[in-house]
C-alpha cells in the first residue's frame, strides 16, 4: 500500500477529460504536490522534453494518461499519428523513469488493444489471441507495447509498473467535438442540436448492432488511484463496469434522455468498429477492490446536463 499524500505524482495528460477527474480524486486524498505537464511545455513525444520534465518534477510516482485518442473517424483518419504519438509517449516516459529509479509507473492502455473477436466478457487473459479490430488497431497495438514494456522492465530491473485496460469513458467533461468524440459525447451533441436546429432525423454510424461497454469517467479515476495505491503485479487489469449495451439500444436510450422524437437515420456505409464489448471485471475487484458506483443510465443524465449547460 502506497500512501500518496506526501508523493510527489506526475499526471501526463492532467488537463484532460479523464485528468481533471483524476486530479480532482487525488486532492480529495490530501494529494497537493501534482505536476501536470502541459503539451505547449513538455512535447512528449519528444525525448528532450520528457528528459526535462522528470528533471524539473522530480516525481516519485508517474500516472501517464496522455493520449492521441478520438472515435472511429478519428482514428481511421490518423491511423499513422495515433501509433507513433502514442507508442513514443509512452515508451519514453516508462524509461526515463526507469532510469530516474521512480516509485512506481501507471500506465493506461485501452480495450482497443483487445483481439477483434474476443468471447465476452474479455479477460485479460484473452490480450493476445487475435490481432484488433482494424479501424483502431494502430491505436491498440500502440497502447499494448506500454504493457510488453511493463513487464520486461520489472522481470529485468524490478522497475515497479502497473498497466491497466480501461473501457469506454464517458461523463462531464467529454470531448464533444463531432471530428474527434467518442460515440456518447458525439450521440448526445446530435440529439441536442438535432433539437435547436428543429431537424427531423439525425445519423448514426453502422447499422447499431456492435455493443459496447462504458465507464462513468469518476469510476474510472477513482480505479487509478486504488490501482496505484495497492497494486503491485505484472499482469494487465481490465477497469470496467460489467454492463453491455448495443449501440442501437445506446442510441434509442439517448434520445429519450434528451428528448429527440426525430428519427435514427442508420449509415451503414460506416464501419461498426468491434463487434462486442465488455470487460471481465473480477481481477479488479479482487485485487484492489475496484467496483463501479454509478448507474449508466443516471450517468448519461448527468453527462447530457453538463453538456447543456456549457
């Protein structure tokens, strides 16, 4: 058990979605010696720059969070940046901290980096039985080599990593950017302005039978941080909230939340991306006693609210 009150703690990628969240929980801990390098100041894609960061922060623990990450257009529009940035980011932060004899390293990976065709729930055990789905695979593939270099680093200089494979986030404070959003932010954006702008229909990729798993964004910061607490193994640990819905059914409950009566018009010249998904959330559980607290559908009226009211 790592007590994080007195650590100094680095947060790559502190000032986004899940970062807020994230430093919010950990100043709730008492946590007041939190670096977050901003990307005008620390390019981390650029090993000079992580150099100088671990110079200037001197941290004992390092959260990486910082990510290129977007929706199936996103990614199948930047297939090439989303493997570099990403890979580069990370790999470089695990090592300078290595070198540097930090605490301990957290890395975030994703459920992209699962095999296209994985049984529900996935199991960790499932990572390497298949290659991605393909539209995100540079992005998964990317984010799977963080978990390689976990576990070489501690089999080889007992370098103290941990990797975790969150879901689907979703909640206040999403990215709501049509080009760039995930499905959630991207559904509710079209139900409300579908509803300003008087509009009869709105359009929805695929044809709504691929299913997804999604984590209230708090639930997830709250697993980091017992992850970082109390974990201490090589194995890669799924954060989850166990619940499957597919994303015709996904769209359907949005609308009545927001109260689009139009029609779903369904683009089936746009791809699906996975077939399925949901995580086998026991290992967390088990291990540092993570367990999802909010209800998907109350999670959703609360993330349509903030979006209304910005």
């Amino acid at each position: 058990m790592i007590e994080l009150k007195n650590k100094r703690i680095v947060v790559t990628g502190g000032a986004g979605f899940l970062g807020n969240h994230l430093i919010a929980k950990l100043k709730e801990r008492d946590c007041t010696n939190i670096f977050i390098p901003k990307i005008e100041d620390y390019d981390l894609v650029n090993m000079d720059a992580v150099k100088r960061l671990y110079a200037d922060a001197n941290p004992d623990i390092v959260i990486h969070l910082a990510a290129q990450v977007g929706g199936i257009g996103a990614n199948l529009d930047n297939p090439g940046k989303f493997f570099y940035d990403n890979l580069m980011m990370g790999v470089q932060m695990m090592e300078v901290g290595r070198q540097s004899k930090i605490e301990k390293f957290v890395s975030l990976g994703t459920i992209c980096a699962y095999p296209k065709f994985t049984p529900t729930p996935f199991k960790e055990e499932d990572l390497w039985n298949g290659y991605p789905e393909e539209t995100n695979a540079p992005y998964g593939l990317a984010k799977k080599m963080l978990l390689v270099q976990s576990q070489a680093y501690r089999q080889q200089y007992g370098f103290n990593s941990i990797f975790l494979l969150p879901v689907n986030l979703y909640g206040p404070g999403d990215n709501f950017e049509l080009n760039s959003s995930h499905v959630i932010p991207a559904l509710i954006k079209k139900c409300i302005d579908a509803i300003k702008e008087k509009k009869e229909d709105i359009k929805a990729w695929g044809v709504g039978k691929a299913t997804r798993e999604f984590l209230y964004v708090k639930d997830a910061a709250e697993a980091i941080i017992l992850a970082t607490e109390k974990y201490d193994k090589s194995e890669p640990v799924n954060i989850g909230a166990g619940v499957e819905i597919s994303i015709k059914d996904l769209v359907d409950l949005i609308a009545k939340l927001t109260g689009f009566k139009g029609r779903i018009v369904w683009d089936n010249a746009k791809p699906d991306g996975q077939p399925r998904r949901c995580l086998d959330k026991s290992r967390a559980e088990k291990e540092f006693g993570f367990k999802a607290k909010m209800q998907f559908e109350e999670g959703l009226k609360k993330t349509i609210e903030w979006y209304k009211g910005m």
